[in-house]
C-alpha cells in the first residue's frame, strides 16, 4: 500500500470518529433541556467532571507511559485544561438562554474560526483555499441557521438574554478552539491521544466537580436528573471525547473542528423534533448549506491523489 492511499484511509478513520463524536455531542442541549429546574453550570460542570473521570480511568497505562512527554507538554496541557473547564459552563449557559438550537450553533460555529487563528498565528500552519472556501460556506450556513429560530420582539428582556446567550456561545467556541488545538499540539509532541484528552480533562474535572457544591442543587434530585446526568458524562463526554481524540491523531485541528459544524445540525433536528422548537425554510437552508461544508472536509479518493500526483 502507498503512503498516499495509507494516510488517505487514516484520514477517512479520523473523519468517521468526529462525525460520530458529532452524533453524540449533537445530543447534549435535547438532553439538557429535560432538567430545566438543574443549573446549566451544574449540567456542564457534572458532565465535562465525570466525564473526565472516565477519561482518566480510561487513559491510566497511557497517561504513565506518558509522563515525561507530558512534564514538556504542560503548557499546552494548562491551556487546554482551562479551555475545557470553561467550556461546558459558557456551552451550557448560552443554550438555556439562547435555546438548544441557537446556544449549539454559536458554540460549535465559532470554534472552527478560533482553532485556524491559534494555528495560523501561534503553530504557523498554512490555511488551505479549500479549508476557507469550506468555512465560508459553513459560516453562511451557521448564519442562516441561527436567523432562522424566531426571537420574541415584544420582550426586551427575553432578546438582551438571547444575545447573552450569544456571547457566552462565541465564549465556548473559542474554549473549544483552545482545547481542540492544544491536544493536537500535544498529540504532535508525542502524546498519545487518550493521555492528551484524558490529562487536560483530569485537570478541568479539578475545577468543575468541586463547583456542584454551590451550583449542583436538585442534579440528583429525581430520577430523570440522575439519568440526564449519567447519560451526559457516560456517552457525549466520555465516548465523544475518546472519539475526538482519536480523530485528532489523522487531521488537523482546524479540520476537525471544521468537521464538528455538523454538531448543531443534528442538536437543531433534535431540539426541533423533540423539545419542540421551530426553524423557518432560512434555518433548514442554511442547514444544508453546512451538511456541504462537511462534505467538502471529505478526504478524495486515493485513485485520484495519486492521479493528480503523476500529473
């Protein structure tokens, strides 16, 4: 097998895993939205925390074998742990005020924009066209998805929360950015990719389990809470992440979290198919248009790479 074909079929696997990692995350504001009497910073903290926790379990035998790579990774390490620790809380808080679909959309848009920025100006990683054509398309997509939610007008207190949300969205994007971009720094410098994920999250839980002391009333309250709360660190957190990390081993940062503009497609189909919300003919238009950014993202064939490479 060529290298050209080998790194073609790797890229595939990288790609396959964000897209599930997609499925799973794209799940987190339905699932959110059945505690409403929970704090969105404590569904966030229980979820990223307890998640790590599995993570770390998880990454035991890697995270040894791993430490003195680790010891020269620590600043990238710091980063992406503070990356993560704010993360959940702006993600969460942004979808209580701004609704499942919009609070998703903003988060997740935003990051890929963050990520090639971090690249660009602090690893120096060339942009592609197809890359800026593909987020320029998403972007588009994102835009129309978001004006496609209607906002009461009549209320200005509901629209100046709606913006909060926004803010706080554009926050998290830029959390995930730092922490996307800093595990690919590590798993570059040797890391194994479980070890990346589960350190940086290890030290994130540090952060969040000890904030449910002030902001986890009613988590565990009643069954549906407990059940929310599992199924959040077990399957987004912990599986997407394992998920994450390993697709981060094939592509780059900037492409991955490219990828991951498929996140708010699905949690908008679910916030609309469960939790009731409403998209206009704008939001499904600017819908299709980031299903093209991700099909764009796609890896071409090895029959063509190597056509192209003997041309």
């Amino acid at each position: 097998m060529s290298s050209l074909s080998y790194s073609n079929s790797h890229a595939w696997q990288g790609i396959l895993a964000i897209v599930i990692a997609c499925f799973f995350w794209g799940t987190t504001g339905t699932a959110a939205s059945f505690t409403p009497d929970v704090s969105p910073l404590a569904i966030g903290a229980f979820a990223m925390g307890g998640g790590a926790v599995l993570l770390v379990l998880f990454a035991l035998r890697e995270l040894h074998d791993d430490l003195p790579v680790l010891r020269i990774s620590y600043r990238l390490m710091l980063i992406g742990g503070l990356g993560v620790a704010i993360y959940p809380l702006t993600f969460y808080s942004s979808m209580r005020l701004s609704g499942v679909a919009v609070g998703t959309v903003v988060s997740i848009a935003s990051a890929p924009f963050f990520t090639v920025l971090l690249e660009s100006l602090i690893s120096k990683k060339a942009v592609s066209k197809q890359w800026l054509v593909s987020f320029v398309i998403g972007a588009v997509g994102i835009t129309f998805l978001t004006l496609g939610k209607d906002v009461p007008k009549t209320n200005s207190t509901v629209v100046s929360l709606h913006y909060l949300g926004v803010i706080l969205g554009l926050v998290a994007g830029l959390s995930y950015a730092l922490y996307s971009w800093a595990a690919k720094g590590m798993i570059e410098q040797g890391v194994h990719s479980k070890s990346a994920m589960a350190s940086m999250f290890g030290l994130a839980a540090a952060v969040l389990l000890p904030s449910l002391l002030i902001t986890g009333e009613n988590l565990f309250s009643t069954s549906t809470n407990l059940g929310v709360a599992v199924y959040m660190a077990v399957v987004p957190m912990f599986l997407g992440y394992v998920l994450f990390g390993y697709g981060l081993k094939f592509i780059s940062a900037s492409q991955a979290t490219l990828i991951t503009l498929l996140e708010p497609a699905i949690a908008t189909l679910m916030a609309v198919v469960v939790v009731g919300e409403r998209i206009n003919s704008i939001g499904w238009f600017g819908m299709g248009l980031i299903v093209l950014c991700l099909f764009m993202q796609m890896p071409k064939p090895a029959r063509q790479i190597k056509m192209q490479a003997a041309g």
